[in-house]
C-alpha cells in the first residue's frame, strides 16, 4: 500500500532571525516569527540550520548602525542569504553599499513587505501549520512576562533623534484591539505586560481619541483609558502592568490614583533627558518640563511606592557647566531612582549633529562620571531603606543557587533584581512576597516571608 505522507512530514523550511534594538524591534521581530509559524516555517537556531537569515536591525545612534551592520555582515558570512529589515532598513542605501549581497531591505514595522521577501526568496511549504501558532502569538521574552505594543512612531521632533524619519509619525493602534491583545496575553498565562511605543503619552492622538467597544462599553483610544483598562485586567487576575516611554503631559496625572490602589504598577519610565531649560529648548523636547521636579513630587504625594525610571543625555551641544549642575541638583531633588545617562553622540540626519557648541570627548566623559556618582547614592540610598521591608517579587530565573526575581521598581534587562537564597517550590512566573535582607545599588537579597 501507497504511504499517504502526513503534513508533519513535509520538509519546512527554516528561517533565523537576528533581532537587535529595543523591546519597540523585539516585539516586530515577534510579529514577523509568527507570521512565518503560521505559513508553516521552522525557526533556526543558528546560521547553519537556517535557509535563510532575517536580521532586525536598529539605527537610532551610529554605534547601534554600526552593530547592525556588523551582524548583517556576520549573517551573509555564515549563512550567505540574508534579508534586512528594521529601522536601518528605512536607509536601504546604507545597508546595500556596505553589503550589496543581501536579498531584500525593508523598513520598521514592515511585516508584509518581509513576507513578501522571503516568499521570494525562500517558498512557504504547501501545508501551513496554523494550530502550531499560539493565540498570543510566538514570543521572544519568557513565557510570564510580554510586551503590549499600542502604537508605533512619533510625532515629537526632538533635535537628537531620528526615530520620526525611521518609523514615521505616531500610528495609534485602536484601544479595543490592543485590550483583546492583553486579554489574550493574561490567557496564555502573562503575569506582566509591559506597555511601550515611542511616547505611550501620546497615544491615540493622531486617532482623535476615537471610541471602540470593549467589554460592552465604549472606551477612548487615550492613555487613560487604556490604563483603566489594563486596570481591570490586573484586579481579575492580578497581572503586572508596566508602563514604559511615558511623557510628562499633565494627563499623566490622571493614572495616580490607578498606581496607588494597585492596578498598575507604581513605576512610570520617563525620558526626561535632562533638566536644563536651555538644553531642553536645545533639544525640542516636548511637554512643559521646566516645573517637572514640583509635579514629581506631587505625584509621590498621590502614589507614595512611585519609582521613576529615566534616561539623560550630558554633553549636550551647547552644555555649559551651569546647565550640568542644573542637572546635578535636579537629580538629587527629584531622587529619580532608575536612571541611565548617556554620552551625547552626534547621529547621522540628527538636527543636533549642526548645533554650535559641540562639546569635547573628555568633557563628556567627565560630567558622565560625576552624573553616574550621583545616581549611584541616591540608588543606593533607596537599596538600604528597603532593608526590613516586605515586597512582592516576580520570579524570572530558578537554579540550584536559589532564584532572581524583580520587584514592582524594577523592569525586565533595564533595572535591578532581587536575589532569594530559598527558591523551593518556585518557578518562573511567580509572584511571591520576601522580606529584604540586604540592599546594594538597584539589587535587593531577600527571603521567602514567611
């Protein structure tokens, strides 16, 4: 008798994916795996076992082109057929003179077009595998944590950044589509959903704040609606939500009373860039931030657990030791707990490349260093009154050794940990409540509570 071939015999072909960039890229490169699952491609894990290699580039700062590159070139190297795309893709003529041998260049957020390209290049098998698919789609972060993106570019038209010109201007997506997104994510088991988009701020602007149903109500597509929204996600299942790239707009206040009364995290990651009024007039920042530090603190005062996580630029063109310790005192009022400083680096296209008063190497390595010191006593200050305390932490990792967890201040890759001798009976994904024990800088020691 004739052997009928079963479909999960039929050879499928096998795609790698190298993703690059922030969690904005990793949840396009997310989007592109699931489409390929969903045609019935295999994802490889290496150059070798791959047909073709797909790289998700970045191009935000040169030294993040330069990366980019690079592993464009290591991909055409090991495998020999590769297609580009990513926020570099949106320069294709950048990409396709240092490596004229790669298959296709699309840009951001592209997905059909990448389909497209690898349709061309590489045929999707005769029997796709959609049940292979989960609803939430394929993910590149652990099983318990994910990120909800609601929008993608920007309309700000900061002095230093290229994003616009690379993603395009802000495209809200509908607030009832990114709702059943979180419900689906709290279905396949997510304890933290973690919001992000070029200025989650901003959301829904360009849509008119347009109004869909979702659970038999109407809700706007802004920011607070959204948060009440996830807000009642979290009270039935008691999922994290995390909110990331927030602007200081006045709305902002509106979410307050959500983060006291635990419907959303009391964590709000604001790039305030600095603090200078005359280096953020330099800048193009958006949002009046000249009275920031007051409406810091009036924000404390509504959600006493707020952490605010933040990123400065120093060296800024034009950056005068006045501007600096602006900076400086501002930093120690507002006692920002999670901060990143970055050495200002002039990027190709950026308006900020031309300004006058470019300001020397040395001198940027030197207020970064002073910057750093700071922070480096106010994080630490933070670490040692937590000592005593008892807090609830999210279980990423379980070893031998005992097991790396996260507090409520703290996000996936960017922020502190929380390190458990004890991790019997845990696993990744728990939330657990410890009692700290010790305190150094963003990491915390703790014990199970009893």
């Amino acid at each position: 008798m004739e052997r009928t071939e079963k479909p999960t015999d039929i050879p499928q072909p096998r795609v790698g994916i190298v993703s690059l960039g922030c969690p904005k890229a990793l949840v396009d490169s997310e989007r592109i795996i699931t489409r390929l699952r969903a045609e019935g491609y295999q994802i490889a894990p290496d150059y070798k076992g791959a047909d073709l290699v797909l790289v998700n580039t970045c191009g935000f700062l040169d030294t993040a082109r330069d990366e980019s590159l690079e592993a464009i070139g290591e991909a055409l190297a090991e495998n020999g057929k590769v297609i580009v795309t990513g926020c570099l893709g949106a320069e294709a003529s950048v990409i396709t003179d240092r490596h004229p041998g790669v298959l296709a260049v699309t840009g951001p957020h592209q997905y059909e077009q990448v389909m497209d390209a690898v349709h061309a290049h590489l045929p999707a098998p005769d029997h796709p595998f959609v049940s292979l698919v989960p609803e939430s789609g394929v993910r590149l972060t652990p099983r318990h944590y994910a990120y909800l993106k609601i929008s993608e570019g920007c309309n700000n038209r900061c002095s230093f950044c290229i994003i616009p010109s690379l993603r395009g201007d802000l495209a809200s997506r509908r607030i009832d589509a990114v709702l059943r997104e979180a419900e689906g994510l709290v279905r396949a088991g997510v304890k933290e959903i973690l919001v992000i988009s070029q200025d989650t701020s901003a959301y829904g602007l360009d849509l008119r704040y347009a109004a869909y149903p979702w659970r038999d109500r109407q809700r706007q597509t802004r920011f607070s609606d959204l948060c009440e929204g996830l807000g009642e996600l979290q009270r039935e299942s008691g999922v994290w939500v995390r909110l990331h790239y927030v602007y200081p707009y006045p709305h902002v206040d509106d979410v307050m009373p959500m983060m006291a009364d635990g419907r959303i995290l009391p964590y709000l990651d604001i790039p305030f860039q600095h603090s200078s009024p005359a280096v953020l007039k330099q800048m193009r920042r958006p949002a009046n931030i000249e009275r920031t530090a007051e409406r810091i603190a009036r924000w404390r005062s509504r959600a006493p657990e707020l952490v605010l996580r933040s990123s400065f630029i120093v060296g800024f063109p034009g950056e005068t030791e006045e501007d600096f310790e602006h900076l400086l005192d501002w930093l120690r009022e507002t006692r920002i707990e999670r901060a990143g400083c970055f050495r200002y680096e002039n990027v190709a296209g950026a308006a900020s490349a031309s300004l006058p008063g470019q300001v020397p190497d040395e001198v940027k390595e030197e207020r970064w260093h002073r910057f750093m010191a700071v922070q480096s006593e106010i994080a630490d200050a933070r670490a040692q009154s937590m000592v005593g305390r008892r807090i609830e932490v999210i279980i990423d990792e379980v070893d031998e050794e005992g097991a790396i967890g996260r507090s409520k201040a703290d996000a996936p890759d960017i922020d502190g940990s929380v390190f458990i001798a004890d991790a019997s009976g845990l696993t990744p994904g728990d939330i657990v409540r410890v009692s700290v024990t010790a305190g150094e800088q963003v990491d915390l020691w703790a014990d199970l509570a009893g």
